[in-house]
DNA sequence: CTGTTATTGACATCATGATGTCAAATCGCT
DNA sequence: AGCGATTTGACATCATGATGTCAATAACAG
C-alpha cells in the first residue's frame, strides 16, 4: 500500500497523533486522580479554570467559547459546580436570562487548593524536559488548533 | 499568588495542557466528520488501526493494551464492529474464551477507505510545519506519555 | 492433581463530550 | 415600534471513556 500519499510532515504527524490521543487521555486521568478528594474531576477543574481567568463574570455560553467546548456540557458542569456550592449565579444587567457565573469562597478554595497539588505533578512530570522543547511543543500544538478552528469555520459557513 | 511553585519547564508544560486538551478535542472530532460516512467514528477507526496494525489476530484484551484503553470499552466497539459486520471473532487455539479479532473484507474496505480519506487532510493539516518540530513534539509526547504510564504502574503496585 | 492467582468477556454505572431541538430573551435592522 | 436573526439556557439522545463486579477460563505453584 502506497504510504506516498502523504507528505512528510503529513506522515510525521500521523505518527504524532495516537500517542497524542494517549497522552491526553493520562493527563485526563493523573488530573481526575490529583483532584478526586477534593471533590473536583479534570472537567470542573478546568471550568472553574476559566472562570478564574476571566476575571470578569461571564455567563455559560462565553466560558464555553473560551474553553472551545460545547454550550450544553458546560452548562451541566456549572450547574453541577452550582448545586454544590462552589459556584453562585449573580444577575447579569445585560441579559435577564444568561446569569454571571462566579466562584463562591468554596468554589477559591477548591481552586486554590487544586492548583497548589497541581504544581508539584507538573514539576515532577516536566522534570528535565527543556523549555525550549515545550515550547516547540507549544508553537506546533497552537498551530493545528488555529488550522483546525479556522476549518471549522469555513465548513459551517458552507 | 506565588507562580513560582512551579519550576520553568513545569510552568511551560501547564501552559501546554489546555491547548493540548482543545487540539485532542478537535483532532476526533475532525475525524469523526471525516469517516462518518463510512460507517466509523474516531474510536472504531482507531481499533479497526490497533487489528491492522498487529497483524496476528489478537483477542480483544491485547487490543485494549495496546492502545492503552479499557478493555471494556474496547470489548463494547469491537462487539458494535462484529454486529456491522466489520469484524468476525475466531477461534483461539489457546484459549476458549479469548476470541481473536479478525478483519473482514468489508471491515478491511472501511478501513483503507478511512486512510484514503486522511491522507490528504493530514497532509494540508500537516503543510509548511517542519518535519524537524513535529519530531521534536513527538518526542516530547512519548516521553510524558511514558512518565505517565511508569507512574502509573507505581500506584497500581500500591 | 489441587488450590491460588491472573486473564478474559459480560454486565452495569457514572462522567464527559457531541449533537439536535425548543422557547425565551436579546440584538440588529428597518 | 416591529420583525427576523442570534444568543442563551433547558432538555434529550447518543458515543465514548473510566470504573467496579462477576463468572468462566487459564496459568502456575505446590
């Protein structure tokens, strides 16, 4: 079978790509692990991630854009957050519907705390890999992320 | 906040995780839209590559090992391929209850259908990125992925 | 040969993600 | 002001992945 049908970055990164499904799926799980007493999973951790960073409150739908996920599974994870306490709805003067998700005092904590586990894993993890190699990392991910989201784009205008 | 619980490379490895996530998240879906009208989703695809790839018929658990997956979840895909008629189960010599997993002509069509269809989309995904970096992620995926896993086994064996 | 352990498939449950639909609310244009 | 398009949350469905349990089978130690 005539592997020729793809170029050489095309093959490389076909190489690229089962480990890259695999690794997601460890660090998924290593990070449901570090944050599973806490009363967190990788999901929620990573929602009250974007909540943290933006600062401002946002409602559901813009945190989802922001993480590049989907409006609904979001929508069930802040009410998740919600009904246990480490998140409140705030009312937003723009919109009488799309109320302002903010972090309680619980919800910090749970932040806080998730955050201060997640260094010294990440220490031990990236533990004599050079910076300049994640950050070729970095560069190249960021790179099939844009092609792919600006596809995206094109194929839902057609 | 002190950042500096971090050390440098584990500081760029945390900036990389969430852009690692997105890319995964859009890498199956593209690839979902790819070869649905194949019959196949990311997952199915996936295994139909894990029975190619071994060459020697494999019962299902193998399969599951080598992809680093769940042996259940893979036992679910494999028994939806089998009733599609994408996969036939043989008998094992060794074992009475380990079938082995074996291609058939329509689940071999399906399968390099779906690489035809990837070529050239890995390829355009792929152009004008250097071969040289996509080794360097490459490489630097294998070797979290390989931390992960060893760290893994640890906490099994306590 | 026997008892113990490991492997395997079947079954079940839950968390997550993708997708579609609907009604309410908002926005934009006229 | 009014009307259509868009945004948003609620609800539902399905595919996938992680996890646990169970019984049948196999492998192994003695």
């Amino acid at each position: 079978m005539p592997k020729s049908l793809r170029t050489p970055p095309g093959d490389a990164l076909t190489n690229l790509m089962l480990d890259l499904f695999r690794l997601n799926s460890l660090l998924l799980t290593a990070g449901d692990r570090l944050v599973t007493r806490l009363g967190l999973t990788s999901a929620r951790w990573q929602i009250l991630g974007a909540i943290v960073n933006a600062e401002r409150p946002q409602p559901v739908a813009w945190l989802a854009r922001d993480l590049g996920a989907n409006r609904q599974n979001v929508q069930r994870i802040v009410n998740d957050l919600h009904s246990e306490g480490l998140v409140t709805l705030a009312v937003n003067p723009h919109h009488r519907r799309a109320q302002l998700v903010v972090l309680t005092d619980k919800g910090r904590r749970a932040f806080d705390a998730a955050m201060a586990l997640q260094a010294p894993w990440v220490n031990g993890l990236a533990e004599g890999l050079p910076v300049k190699d994640l950050q070729t990392v970095h560069r190249v991910v960021t790179a099939l992320r844009k092609k792919l989201e600006s596809s995206d784009e094109i194929e839902d205008r057609a």
